[in-house]
C-alpha cells in the first residue's frame, strides 16, 4: 500500500523500536504531526524549546543505551536543536534528528524559515542526509539509525522537506542496511593485544583510566573483570563515572582537572598506563608534554582517530572495548607471567598515603551550607542508587566527586561541550525511560534558568523529576577562575537579579523549597525524596565563596594541583 | 612535509563540503584539491594535496576515513608515485620576435598552443607543480595575462591501484 513521506516516517520510527520522539511542531513538519496524530505506537513529546528536546532524547540515550530521537521543524526548529545535537556529538550520544525542510522547489531561494540544515549541523553530526526523493526516505532512516549507533555513536540528522513528506510510495523497512564506505573495526588486533597484555603484566606502577567508551560499549562487566583480575588501581573520567563500581577499593576516583590527588598523582606517576575508551582530553591530561611522563601508554578506542591524537601511546588498540577486554582477561587468566605483587603491594602503599591527604575534604561545620554538603546527603539518601543529571559547572564537579556511582548511564552530564541547560531536559528523557526511578538534576541558579521552559513540559508529562539547585548567587565556575586567575575582578559572574525559585517553581505546577540552613538540608531532601509524583524545585542557598578542589590549572602537570586552603597549608 | 592524498568517495550531494569542512574546522591546510567522478559514476576521486608533520597527516588521514561518505583512501607519497597537474596560460604575443620566442618555450616544455590571436596565445602544459613553475618563472611577467591550474591529481605506480 502506498503511504505518504510522513505516515512512512512515523511507521519507520515504529518499525525502527523508538518509543518516545522529543519535538516541537512548525510549518514544515505539519504533515509529519498529523500522521503522528494518527497512531498510538510512538508517543510525542512536546518540549518546550528545540534545544530541550535534543538533551531530553540525549537523556534518554544515556540512561537507556538506545537512540533518543527528535523531531523539530525547519529553520529556527533546527537552528535551536544545534546546541543539543553539538552536546551529544561530543560525548557520542547515539541521536536521531529529524528536522523539517522547506519544499524542495523552494530549497536555496531563502523561503520562510528556511536554513541548510545540512550545512550548519555538518561539524557537530556523525552524518547527516537530506531526503530528496520519498523512495528514499526509510533506507535513509534505516542508515540514520545504523551510524547513530554502530562503532562511536553519535547524532545524525535526517533533513526532511515538505513535499517530501506529502508525497507517495509503497513502503518496506530494510531489515539492515549495509554501506561499502563505513565498517567499523570492533575487533581488536590479536597481535596488539598480545603485546598489550605483556606490558600490563611487566608494570611495576599500572594504572586505569577508562572513560566513557566504556559505558557507550556496554563494557562495565568487562571493565570490572579486568580491574579485579589485575588489583590495578583505577580511576574514571568524568563521563565514565559508573563504568567501574565507585565504592569498589580499587577505585581512586575520578582524574583531570578536579579529580582526585591519588588518581592525579597516580597518572603522572605510573609506569604503565592502560586508556580504556577514554580520548585523553584537555581537561584530563591538562599539559601534553608533562602528562604521565614515565609510562608506556596502551589505548583502546573504537575510534581510530581518538588514538594518538594529542598523546602519542605505544600500544594503539582499535576495536570496541568489549570485545578487547574480554579477549585481554582470556589471555591474562592463560598467562604463565603473574602481576608483579611486591611492585604492587609497594604502589598501592603509596597511592594509600596519597589518599590521607582527603583532597575532598570540606568545612563540615560552617554555618552555610556547603555544596558538598548537600550532594553528600543526597548520595546518603538516595543510597547511591538515584539517576543524576547535572548542568555545567562548579555544581557538575561536586556531584562528580560526591556521588558515587556504582553502575553505569547514571550519571548524565555534558562533558565535552560542557552545556549550561542540559540537566532539566535530559532529567526529562532519564525519567521517561526510568518511570519508577529518582530522577535528580544537580543544578545552579545560573544554568538552570537556560531551560527553565522546560518546567512546564514536566508538569505536562508528570515527570517527578528533583532539582537540586545550588544556589550560590554566581556563576561558580566563572566566579572561581576569575578569583584565582583574574584578581577576583567578577566580571558578569554575578547574578543580582534572580528569581524566586519557589514561586517560580509554584507558577509551573510544581512545589517549591528554600532551604538556607545546613541543618535543613537532610529533613528537606527527605521530605522532597517522599514526593514520589511531584516535581520538586529545591533552592539550596549555599556558601557563595566554596571553590572546587583539587584544581590543576589549564596547561600544567597533573603532580602541580591546587589543594583547598586547608590541605595545602597540612 | 607535502602529502597528496587520494580519496575514493561516495558521488553525493556535500561529499566535497565535509571535506573541505574537516580541513578548515580542524585548522588543516589544503593546497589543491581536485574531485571528478570515476568510471563508476557513484564514486568520486578526489586528489588533496596538504603539509603537516607526520602526526597531523595521520590525524588527517584518520579524520578523512572516519567521514561516512569516504569509501577509501591512499597516501600517495608513501609509494612511487606520478603527479600531474595541467596548466591553461594566456600570454601577450605581440610582433614575430616575442611569437617566435613564446612557442620554442612552449616546445621545449611540451606545452601546446591551443588558441591563437594575433596579439595572444593560450598555451595548455602538463606536467608536475615544479615544471609548471618552471614554466612561469621563464615567462616574462609582465606577459601573463591569466593562468588557470587545475590542482593535482596523481596516481600510484605500477598495480598498486585505489579502488573499491
């Protein structure tokens, strides 16, 4: 039977497994909601900004593993889903956009609410396509959803013109779709991963660091294998936080800019340095030349353009992380050589004396609340077991190193683009795949209100989601720099004109809280944690001058952070 | 150190824009660049000549491979190789003497004289960038009124071949 572009987008979708589509209608995609309008299989949700429904669909993919998808219309739809599509294209958040497009004939005359689509999201997509022809439409779908999620995931955008949409053929889902120009490598190199396994075994001073490749490959099992296997210390990037138990003892925290001292020390000190989907980042590494200068560096990553990029490593492996660590344990557990236990007892001694320093230790006895202390209450509450969204900034990093994620995809944050705005949203598909979970969003006063709309779509949806709002009256992360770096002349860091969180809160549906003494922090996170279906917005007015330690500053070595006033003067 | 690489790539629609894209987004430099379909019209070679150290040329190379739109790719000057770019030049040929002079330059550089006026000619040569220059240098400047390049192409010696 011949359907119209739209009806076969919506059966593609269907066909495709895709349960839930974040959007927001226009001009150019009405035929693509009335044929919507027509079914009950993909449920629409309707955001209140594009650039909520792109982090609510990325939300729902890091929580879940599968693809979130988007629908957003042309010109302004698109323009505003870019910030959300550039977020999971730096974290490899496997998306689907479907964006409208003005009618074909009318594509380059600079019609209404036209852009090229294709054009501006091509640096921040895996691959994007625009559909001329409707016999093409559901291969292309098929294709989207194939690169979105096959080797390093990522976003793809599938521009959609009007006519196209109103426009018939017969329709037939591919099963699968093959493309001559894209085979991911998944298996790695035997050869590599024999010498890999050689250096592993020799070191003397072997250290983890594994990233969120491991999350996106369903390798925490295997990860935490391999850890035990070995008694290696361990530490996790901020975006593969959960890969390995965060309570386990191997575990020494997370690393980079604000991670721990031992996990720090560790990596400028260990003779063996083994990168497990990590992509040695700026803020991880901090200066090239001075990073982990002794050791030998293996690194697995799907990506073969992630290897060698800014650290050169001896021992490239390209294949996904699964499958490279399941064949290492095989060849671990078969190999005559033994890790080298007096070399390790001697090391471990040594990051134990690293961990006395209690980097993260904070004033437990001031009378503001203190950050840390909010989010160290939460963990208590929640038993560890809460999924966490957070925004960008001083808040994301204390909740990085206050809650202990023990399981992967709980924890939800822009690391790469580092956007202020995603922690409402992307709570928003956290709490759509996970229903009966508590769904928390750690946030400021400042990046909150960059997608406070979306308030109002969780009162549609009933999403019970918790905002933690650290309120601290600044950008915190701004505000630290310029103090250390510029003098503390705070330019335009303050916020002077905020609003009434709780009425605001109020005014969208939801209850409101202002909690402003430490002593109030618990009975108010106890008493919000009870609100099974209720949104609840609480303002937690906390000390404005706490800084995040440890800091190693942008360009210096990873043996030179900054200790918190305290620590550095014991 | 100068690369020319070659690019087996799928015949679409903004192939050469996620090229072009990926060498200024990333700070890349292209001295010439040159595309047309092959004999299977779905796929385009593109021949890309670049500079960089060997780090940022394998970062090339990676970052070319990883766009879904390239089917394969060959470093050219890893192996013996022919470059060849072709050069359209009109000059001023003014009086016997400067005729006379313009076409035993061309001959000794195999260059063809493909249009004639009795004040210009244009003349087609072939040949690798050196040669081309060369060719220039020996012009007198002030003869040149326009001078089209069409970038290189190149391709491997003996069997070694790019294809799919």
């Amino acid at each position: 039977m011949e359907l119209t572009g739209a009806e076969i987008l919506v059966r593609c979708l269907k066909d495709e497994g895709v349960k839930y589509v974040f959007g927001y209608p226009g001009g150019a995609v009405l035929h693509i909601y009335d044929a919507l309008y027509k079914q009950d299989d993909v449920q629409h949700i309707l955001v209140r900004h594009e650039q909520g429904a792109a982090h609510a669909a990325d939300g729902y993919a890091r929580s879940t593993g599968k693809p979130g998808v988007v629908l957003v219309t042309s010109g302004p739809g698109a323009t505003n889903a870019v910030t959300g599509i550039a977020t999971a294209y730096m974290d490899s958040i496997p998306l689907v956009i479907i964006t409208g497009q003005v009618a074909t004939p009318a594509i380059g005359s600079d019609a209404f609410q036209e852009v090229d689509s294709v054009g501006i999201t091509r640096p921040c997509v895996k691959h994007n396509f625009l559909v001329k022809d409707v016999k093409d439409l559901a291969t292309t779908i098929k294709k989207a959803f194939y690169i979105a999620t096959t080797g390093r995931p990522g976003p793809v955008v599938v521009d959609v013109p009007k006519d196209v949409t109103a426009h018939k053929t017969d329709y037939a889902y591919p099963k699968s779709v093959a493309l001559r120009s894209y085979k991911p490598v998944v298996e790695g190199h035997p050869g590599q991963i024999k010498k890999a396994v050689e250096i592993i075994l020799a070191a003397k001073r072997p250290m983890i660091y594994s990233g969120g490749g491991v999350i996106l490959g369903e390798a925490s099992e295997s990860l935490t294998e391999f850890t035990r296997l070995l008694g290696y210390p361990i530490t996790n990037t901020l975006m593969g936080l959960g890969a390995y138990p965060a309570t386990d003892k191997q575990f020494i925290g997370m690393l980079g800019m604000h991670g721990t001292y031992e996990a720090n020390m560790a990596m400028h000190d260990c003779d063996a340095l083994i990168a497990i989907g990590a992509r040695f980042d700026d803020r991880v590494v901090g200066k090239v030349e001075l990073f982990s200068p002794g050791s030998k560096k293996i690194h697995i990553d799907i990506d073969p353009a992630s290897i060698s990029k800014s650290v050169r490593v001896d021992v490239p492996i390209v294949g996904s992380v699964g499958n490279v660590l399941k064949e290492m344990i095989k060849l671990i557990k078969t190999a005559k050589k033994r890790p080298d236990t007096a070399a390790l007892k001697s090391w471990w001694k040594q990051i134990d004396e690293w961990r006395t320093k209690d980097c993260l230790r904070y004033d437990h006895k001031s009378k503001l609340i203190k950050p840390q202390y909010v989010l160290e209450t939460l963990y208590k509450l929640t038993k560890g077991d809460a999924f966490i969204t957070s925004d960008v900034g001083q808040h994301q990093m204390w909740a990085a190193q206050f809650y202990k994620f023990d399981k992967p995809r709980r924890w939800i944050n822009s690391g790469g683009l580092g956007t202020m705005g995603f922690g409402l949203p992307s709570a928003m598909g956290v709490q759509l795949a996970h229903p009966k979970s508590t769904v928390c969003c750690v946030t400021g006063e400042a990046s909150i209100i960059m997608c406070i709309q979306e308030l109002s779509t969780c009162k549609q949806y009933g999403l019970p989601i918790k905002i933690i709002n650290l309120n601290n009256r600044y950008m915190g992360m701004v505000r630290q720099w310029q103090e250390f770096f510029y003098k503390g002349r705070y330019s335009h860091s303050y916020m002077d004109a905020l609003p009434d969180f709780v009425k605001l809160a109020e005014s969208f549906g939801h209850v409101g809280m202002k909690i402003e003494k430490p002593a109030d922090v618990e009975p108010a996170l106890k008493e919000a944690l009870k609100l099974k279906d209720r949104l609840v917005f609480m303002d937690f007015i906390t000390d404005q001058t706490e800084n995040v330690y440890p800091m190693i500053e942008a360009g210096k070595a990873h043996n030179q952070m900054h200790l918190s006033p305290e620590r550095e003067l014991a | 150190m100068r690369h020319i690489i070659s690019i087996l790539m799928e015949n679409e629609a903004g192939a050469l824009s996620r090229v072009a894209g990926l060498f200024s987004a990333r700070g890349y430099n292209i001295e010439s660049l040159t595309v047309a379909p092959t004999e299977d019209p779905s796929l385009s070679r593109m021949t890309l000549v670049t500079r960089g150290t060997e780090a940022v040329i394998e970062q090339i190379t990676k970052q070319l491979n990883k766009l879904i739109d390239v089917v394969k790719l060959l470093d050219l000057t890893e192996g013996p190789h022919i470059e060849r770019e072709m050069m359209l030049i009109k000059i001023k040929a003014l009086g016997n003497e400067q005729r006379e002079e313009i076409k035993r330059l061309a001959d000794i550089f195999r260059g063809h004289i493909i249009d004639v006026t009795d004040s210009s000619y244009v003349i087609e040569l072939t040949g690798t960038g050196e040669k081309i220059d060369g060719f220039i240098q020996a012009l007198d400047s002030k003869t040149i009124l326009e001078v089209v390049r069409s970038g290189v192409s190149g391709i491997a010696r003996g069997e070694k071949s790019l294809k799919v």
